[in-house]
C-alpha cells in the first residue's frame, strides 16, 4: 500500500488542478449565459411565420432588458406571469405610458382601449389566432422580461438578424 | 415594513432557494422586482398566494370598502406591514410570482437586533 502513495499523489493534484478549472470553466459559461448572450430553443405556434412550431434555435442577448433598451416590436424572452418556470417568446407591442387598441380574441368580444402601466409591457405572439399573451394575462411587468431576440441560427441557410 | 424592518439600515439575509422551488408561504417576508420600476427591489409580506380569495380594505379600518380579489394563478398578493405608508399589491395588484427574488430569513444589522424570521 505504502508503495502505491507517491505514485497517486500527482494524480490527485492533478485531477484536483482539472476540477478546478473544469469549475472556473462553468463559472464563466453561467455568467456569459446570465449576462451577456444565451442560446435558447423556441417550441410552440404562437410566433407563427416569424419561427416555426418545431424549434427554431435564437440567440438571446441579455444586456438590452437590462438597460431598459427595449423598444416596440423587438422579440423578447420573458417569464410568464401565470407560470414562473415557463419562459416565453412574444413581440413587445407597447411600451409604458402608450395607448393600444387591442381587437377581440374571439368573434364576441369587444375592442378594448388600454393604458399600458408605468413599469409594463404589453406582448403580443404573431400568430394572433393561437398565442396566450398580454391580450389574456394583461402589461406583463419589465422585471419579469429576461432578453430580446437578435439572431436565429437554427434552421439553417441564412441566418436572421432581429 | 415598520414596525418589523427599521425604515432605513437593516441588513438582511435572503436565501434564494425558497423562491425557486416555490416554497415561499402565507406569512413569509419576501424581496422582490417592483412592478412599477425594474430597478427597485421591495421587501413585503406575502399575505396570500394563487387560488386565495382576500379581502382587501383600501384604506385601512374602512371596513366598509372592503373589496375581494381572487389571486390569479402565477401571482401572489404583496404587503407591507405598515398600512398607512406602503405601496403594494393594495396599489399595484396582484404581483406574478418570477419577480420574487428571495425570502428574508435573518436580520443582521444592527448588530443588536439579530432575528430569525
């Protein structure tokens, strides 16, 4: 046994020394993820023909939800406001402060005239038939907006700046 | 949050894990994104969460104003404990649940007054 030890204490340094930098690895990889730009899948119809049902792959920059550089009509990830684990893709229809007139979801409703709030946004799917958003969860506060679309790398032949 | 926070100056302690796995309860003080400004934290007590009915009194002591919301689903109702001087859910509405940050467990500063919520 006693004869096994100098030759198992280089591994050990070694496997210690690429631990930690397999973790230093990991550290940068989460704050480039949660800061900077973030690769994400999106699954669903409701941003029908802007990305397909099926998974287009988006990049997603951070940094404009953070310094509140959003405008209208930019495509933005957010949390859903009636399920914290869900995260959604809609288009930002209306800023705070703006007027919107937003038509009925189905043939008996009325048209409503709403105020988007101070601190809100309202978001909007394309694929107006078969999309939950503001139209039926309400402005979607800013907080909960985690960053805007710039750039489609999957399916490829042309990638699609936003 | 007086009299249970002082106005300014107290430290706390939050632990986010509570937050993430959905643990937070009726009761717990928690910090969250302001609805109203993304740049401000506010730190208020969860008073109910989705699928409770409250009623909520507008002023405080007008009973007779009392009106009831049900939570929607995803959302929890914020208040501080101080009637007269909060801004809340009595303000806003209902606040959804991803804007909590995390749940306040200890109060470290001043150093006198340590307390465990």
């Amino acid at each position: 046994m006693s004869q096994w030890f100098p030759k198992l204490k280089p591994l050990g340094r070694e496997v210690w020394e690429r631990s930690v930098l397999l973790t230093q690895f990991l550290c940068c990889i989460h704050i480039i993820k949660e800061h900077v730009v973030e690769i994400h899948q999106v699954m669903g119809p409701s941003m029908l023909p802007t990305f397909s049902a099926v998974g287009d792959v988006l990049l997603v920059e951070r940094l404009s939800t953070k310094f509140q550089r959003i405008k209208q009509g930019d495509v933005v990830m957010a949390l859903s406001p009636e399920n914290p684990r869900l995260i959604v893709c809609k288009r930002v229809l209306g800023l705070e402060g703006e007027n919107l007139v937003v038509m009925p979801t189905h043939g008996s409703g009325r048209v409503q005239h709403i105020k988007v709030p101070k601190g809100h946004v309202w978001l909007q799917g394309d694929n107006l038939s078969n999309s939950t958003d503001s139209r039926h969860y309400g402005p979607v506060p800013y907080g909960l907006l985690r960053g805007k679309v710039f750039l489609r790398v999957w399916p490829p032949g042309g990638w699609t700046r936003f | 949050m007086f009299p249970t926070l002082n106005a300014t100056g107290d430290l706390l302690f939050l632990e986010r894990f509570s937050v993430r796995f959905q643990k937070v309860n009726v009761g717990d003080i928690v910090v969250a994104c302001s609805p109203e400004n993304p740049r401000v934290l506010i730190c208020k007590r969860v008073l109910a969460v989705e699928g409770d009915s409250i009623s909520v009194l507008p002023e405080p002591y007008a009973q007779d104003a009392a009106k009831n919301v049900l939570i929607p689903k995803g959302h929890v109702w914020l208040q501080g404990d101080d009637p007269y001087k909060s801004r809340d859910s009595r303000h806003y509405g209902p606040v959804p649940y991803a804007l909590l940050q995390g749940k306040v467990q200890l109060r470290i500063w001043p150093p006198h007054s340590w307390k465990k919520f």
